[in-house]
C-alpha cells in the first residue's frame, strides 16, 4: 500500500494530523519531481497533454493529439495524458502508446519531468520548472473579447486583486517556450495579456491557426447523428446553444470558484419559442449542479459536462452568449449568433472592459428576454444572412481555422520522422 493511501484510508481527513502528513507527502513528490528532473534523461519522444487543468480531454491539445495519432509521422511517440481524479477520462483514450496519469499527483510530475513536449490550454503548474530542452505550448483557450491577464485594469475580482492577476501571468509566462495563435488580433493581445514584450521574450509565437477548431471544418453529417444520439437530442428539431460565461465579481461554492447569476427564464423561453425548439444549456458547471434539469426534461439539455464543445457546436442551429470566447469559434460554422448582454454596462466598465467595440461585430446585441426571443424566433424563420460584415469577422479573427491548423503546428514544432 502507498503512502498516500495509507493515509487516507487510516486516517480522518479532517484531522490536523491528515493535513500535516497530506502536506508532507506532496513536499515529498515535489522533491522526487526535482530529483527526477536532474536525474532521469529527457525523453525526446513524450508528449505530456493536459486541458482545464485535467478537468477535461478537449480543445486545441485533444486535436494535436490526434492529430499525432493519425499521421505516420509521428509514429515513433508516446503519449501521457493527465487528468483529474473525477475526469474519469480513462477509456476515451485510445492506444498503447498514450497512458493515463492523475493530475498533479506523482506520475504527472514525473511525466513533467522527462516529457520533451508539454501541451496545455491553461496556466502551467506552479512547480514546475522546464529543463534544457523541454518545450511547453501554450494553446490557451479561445480569442478574447474581454481582457485578460495583465490587461486587466478594474480591481473588482472576488478572487484575486488586478495586481495578483498581473504577478500570477507574468510568473507563468516564463514556463513557457511556445504560444500558438489563429490570428494577428489573437498575436497581439495575447503578446500583451501575457506581457511577453517584457517577460516573455523567449516565447515563439506560432501563428498557424486554432487546432481546436479543426473539428468545425472537417465534420460530417454522420458525426452530428451520432452526437445527437448520444446526447439524446432529437432529430427534426431547432437546436439553440446557450452558453453564457462566468462573471469575475461572483462566488459559488468553492472559494477560488467564479459563478454565474442565471438571468434566463426558461419557462418563459420555452414557451415563446414552442415545441418545435429544444435548448442546449452550457453553463458554469456550479451552475449545472444547482439548474433543476429534469423539470425541463426533453426540451433543456445538461451539456455542461461535454467535454468537447465542438460537438455542441455542430448540433446547433443558433447560438446565445454574452462575453465568452465562443462566439469566435462558432461564427466558423456560419450561423446565426446572438450576444444576450443585458449587464453590459456593469459588466464592461465594472468588471472586464474589451478589447473589441461592440459596435463593430456584426452580431445582434440583445439587453432583454424579450428582445432575445423575437431576435431567435427571426433569426431562425429565415432572417439570418451571412452578411458581408460577418465575413469581416472571419477573416479578422479566423482566417486560419480551415480545418489544417493542427497539421501545420505540429510541422513547425516536432521533428518529423
């Protein structure tokens, strides 16, 4: 038996004594990370996955990784990916040649520890110090609308100060080696969130498109069948997606948890639009614990926990959101987008600013329920048009993702055999 299972099952854990002997077995693993990393050769051939810090297997290091597995190429690596005790990801990775390790636990640190490559679409560990030759790519998680990091002016988070926002970028931004990026807009504010004119002159910027949104261009009827069935959704129905983000000045739960006030009335929605429409529901997953789903059942769907949110993407016949980053990647698909912002003004100048004026996308902005719904109900009867000003949009902030990105990052970074 392992010394951390020892201890959890001997053990009460809201004892003082499991605290202090939890606290010296991870000072133990950290010091067998530091050994490994002086001892143990780097192994050329690893690559090292993590998204959402091991929450979830999704976004621009799930399309590398297949991308890997499916190019001769690459046939001589080997892969690990890293997952968080509840992902329960296990059996969605397929092959000998990836393995599984728990996030932050003692196989993970040693996989830091020897992997050439390490891929990750959030903010690199704290222990973690790169060695000669190791390579960490910073996919991140979307284009920004609203500022980030160390653009961040407004000290109105209910986490963290403007000022520890700022320190924690900064310290980050020098674990990393390479940044990639879809566009020249993504280039420049993400050069200036990360401060890496200042901080971060060592990193490469790759700009070769998004690989997380390779999937939007390459799926297939039969994929969205498929996504559909598995998610209960049925067929012959308009499909909405709302998927609204976080908001920086709430708390749910957890201390170091942001929330989200649910300002829709579903009740109300459902009955405007009608049985012919069904809903898609993507919330902060607090939010999905407390949301009565079954009150709705058949009508509103739980896809908080789809790891991937291309599949929601390609499902849907329209899109709701607020400030998230999802509407870069979905104006990909070419349809219809509506931007629910009834806290505009508290949000803009009390919580995040943007780094785009909202006059200039070419998507309606809605401030009212009521708004929202005949905008829906227009938008899907035949009033949406792919308009000159949305095709601005793609090629201002999309103009890579043409279903290849993956392919030409993986070209720039890895040696091909």
């Amino acid at each position: 038996m392992s010394v951390k299972r020892f201890i959890r099952k001997h053990i009460d854990r809201e004892s003082p004594l499991f605290q202090l002997l939890h606290r010296f077995y991870r000072w133990l693993v950290g010091i067998l990370y530091l050994i490994a990393r002086r001892v143990l050769p780097l192994d050329e051939h690893m690559v090292l996955f993590d998204a959402f810090q091991g929450r979830q297997y999704t976004c621009s290091p799930k399309a590398l990784y297949l991308e890997m597995l499916s190019d001769p190429a690459y046939q001589d690596y080997h892969f690990v990916w890293a997952f968080t005790k509840g992902a329960g990801r296990r059996n969605r990775i397929a092959g000998s040649r990836t393995r599984v390790v728990r996030y932050n636990a003692r196989n993970h640190k040693l996989a830091c520890a020897r992997a050439k490559y390490i891929v990750t679409n959030s903010m690199p560990l704290g222990f973690l110090k790169l060695r000669k030759g190791q390579e960490l790519i910073e996919t991140w998680h979307g284009t920004p609308l609203k500022r980030l990091g160390c653009d961040i002016e407004l000290d109105t988070n209910s986490v963290n100060t403007a000022e520890e926002i700022h320190q924690r970028y900064r310290e980050r931004v020098q674990k990393m080696t390479i940044m990639l990026s879809p566009s020249d807009f993504y280039t420049e504010k993400l050069t200036s969130a990360f401060a890496l004119k200042d901080y971060g002159q060592h990193v490469r910027m790759i700009q070769q498109g998004y690989p997380r949104n390779d999937f939007l261009s390459r799926y297939t009827p039969e994929d969205v069948a498929a996504i559909k069935e598995r998610l209960g959704v049925p067929e012959g129905k308009k499909v909405i997606l709302y998927a609204p983000t976080y908001r920086d000045d709430e708390k749910l739960g957890k201390a170091y948890s942001y929330g989200f006030h649910l300002e829709m009335d579903f009740d109300r929605l459902l009955e405007k639009l009608g049985e012919e429409y069904v809903v898609l529901f993507r919330p902060h997953y607090f939010i999905a614990d407390k949301f009565d789903f079954e009150r709705y059942e058949g009508r509103v769907f739980n896809v908080a926990n789809v790891d991937d949110v291309n599949e929601v993407y390609v499902i849907s016949d329209l899109l709701i959101t607020d400030y998230s980053s999802v509407f870069f990647d979905y104006a990909i698909l070419r349809r219809p987008i509506l931007l629910f912002m009834y806290d505009l003004e508290r949000y803009q100048h009390q919580l995040r600013d943007f780094y785009i004026d909202l006059k200039e996308l070419p998507f309606p902005i809605l401030r009212t329920q009521a708004e929202l719904e005949t905008a829906i109900l227009e938008q899907m009867s035949g009033g949406f048009r792919y308009t000159e000003a949305y095709e601005r949009f793609n090629q201002t902030y999309t103009p890579m993702d043409d279903g290849q990105a993956s392919h030409r990052v993986l070209r720039e970074i890895l040696p091909r055999q």
